[in-house]
C-alpha cells in the first residue's frame, strides 16, 4: 500500500509518493497558486500528486491514501483548513479541502499542521532520531514550530509550537498575524520581503529583486535570498542578520521553558542557508540560555525539502 504526502507551502507545493518501508517512490515540486483561492490551491495539490505518481512510475491504484501538512489552523477531524493567511485568499475562511481533493483523487485524506508533520517525520526518521526531546523550528514564508517531549509530540491544546508569534521585541516591527515584534516579522520569508520593499522604495538598493527577476519568480524565495548573500548584497546580509538575531532569541527562550535536548531547524529557508545558518542561530541563541554549560544540540533537518511532505505520508498511514 502506498501513501501520497503533501508538503503545502506559502511558496512551494511538495509531494512524494511513499512505501511502506518509507523509501520515495516518486516526487514532484511546483510553485503554489499566488492568486484564486482555496479551490485553485486544491487542484494545484491535486496536479502534483499525479505528477508525482507517473514520477514513481507506480499505479495510481496502489496509492490509498493521502496526507497533507498545511499552514493554518487544522481541524483534521472536519478536513478543513482555516486562515491560512500564507495561502491565496484563505486569510479568514474555512475550506474543506479533505473534501475537495477527496473529490478530486478518489483518496482519503488526513491533514495536519505542516511543521507538526514535518518534525514527526524528523523525529522518526531525520535528524530527531536518539533525542526524547527537541524543538523543531521551520523557517520559510513564515515561521512554523513543534516540539517533542518523552518521544510524542506536544500539542497542547492544538497551537503548541508556535514559535513564529513568540515576542522577541516589544513594539517591534509588524508581523503578518497582525501583532508586533513576533520572531516572524523579523525571520519570515514574507516579512522580509515587505521589510526589503520598503527599503527600497525609501531608496535604498539592493539586488535581491533583480535576482528574483532573473530567476522567474514574483517572491523572494530562499534561492533568492542565497544568491543575494553569495554575492555580498548589503541589504540581503542586513535582513539575515535580523532574522539569525530573532530566531537565537526566540530558541534560547524556548530552551530555558522546556529543557529540550536539541533544536533542528529546517524550512526552505533553513534548508538553503545550510549548516552555517544553524551555527549563527546556535551562538545567537547562547545568549539567552541560562544554563549554558548544558546546551541542547544544534541540527540542521536531515530530510532536506522532502521532510514535511514525508512527515505528512507518515500522517496518511493506517
């Protein structure tokens, strides 16, 4: 029996199609939908599963199930999906997207937080392997988290994790959820990116949106912003600066509540910067933790871009 996984983003749309012995089988990689709404989100989802189906060179038939990790609130007991505000006209709606893309491939269909699944399947088969706790922190269009504790996720009652809307400046800069000063108004993708754009209409420059240009795109995905800093660019290197400040705060906060064992961070942007961002955030994040002769681990997600996708197949299993 095999299970399709999909990886939903504000930027990208990922998919796998998965065995029971948890190999890839098939994979495929689009941008999502920026304009429509929900539905055009769904049949996007939908397009890439086939897609990544005739990858695999699998029958359709043998896939039986389908999982999908998404931004926004869950409710995986109704299939839907609410306020999902990185996603095209799904800022203050709910949408029954289990329905919908039931309708539109014949599969069940188990959704969950995109974060939440993308640390499980860490946790089961990545970089979370050996510790009984961690904290996952996901850095792309926004910032996602989820933490693990006695080898089970932690949900509390459905918003744990949320590290993307800790407060590591009071009154500072607008975050996208509408509040001040969150770790993602200084460490998201999209919020860097209206933080860059007012720069430069304040006349400031930069090369982060010729680059963007260059490479087809209409945001400033993580490619953009690695070019940007391979090549110098004073503002890219600024912006980074800003987002490694904000996430070492953040870390090391939720370090000294929770004790946990390691931090992974992953996410486009995480994923990207590599090795060296982990490091920045690690010494970032020194500064704040108590009990600094026992630090918790640093890792960079081992799964790369297919984790959330992988963690959300792990979801659709019997």
């Amino acid at each position: 029996m095999l299970r399709a996984g999909v990886d939903l983003g504000g930027t990208k749309i990922q998919t796998v199609i998965m065995a029971p012995d948890n190999t890839i089988l098939g994979s495929h990689r689009c941008l999502t939908p920026t304009d429509g709404g929900p539905a055009d989100v769904a049949e996007a989802i939908a397009g890439a599963v086939r897609a990544s189906i005739e990858d695999g060179l699998v029958d359709p038939l043998d896939v039986t199930a389908l999982g999908l990790g998404s931004p926004g609130q869950i409710d995986a007991a109704a299939g839907t999906v609410s306020n999902a505000g990185n996603l095209p006209g799904w800022a203050a709606i709910t949408y029954p997207l289990a329905d919908d893309l039931f309708s539109r491939l014949g599969l069940p269909v188990k959704l969950g937080n995109d974060v939440q699944v993308a640390v499980r399947a860490e946790a089961e088969l990545g970089a979370g392997r050996g510790y009984g706790s961690f904290l996952g922190i996901f850095a792309g269009t926004g910032i996602g988290g989820s933490v693990v504790m006695a080898d089970e996720l932690w949900l509390g009652r459905g918003a744990a994790g949320e590290i993307g809307h800790m407060v590591v400046a009071l009154d500072g800069e607008l975050c996208p959820c509408g509040r001040r000063g969150c770790t993602e108004a200084y460490a998201g993708r999209a919020a860097m990116e209206t933080t860059a754009r007012q720069w430069v209409a304040a006349g400031r420059s930069t090369a982060l949106f010729d680059i963007m240009a260059a490479k087809g795109r209409t945001r400033l995905a993580s490619g953009v912003w690695a070019k940007a800093l391979s090549r110098g660019d004073e503002m890219a290197i600024e912006l980074i600066d800003r987002a490694v400040v904000a996430l070492g705060a953040a870390a090391g906060s939720a370090v000294n509540l929770l004790d946990v064992e390691a931090v992974i961070i992953g996410g486009g942007l995480g994923i990207r910067l590599g090795e060296e961002f982990v490091e920045r955030i690690r010494i970032a994040a020194m500064d704040h933790i108590v009990m600094p002769a026992q630090p918790p681990d640093f890792r960079l997600a081992e799964l790369g871009d297919l984790g959330g996708a992988m963690g959300a197949a792990l979801l659709a299993t019997p």
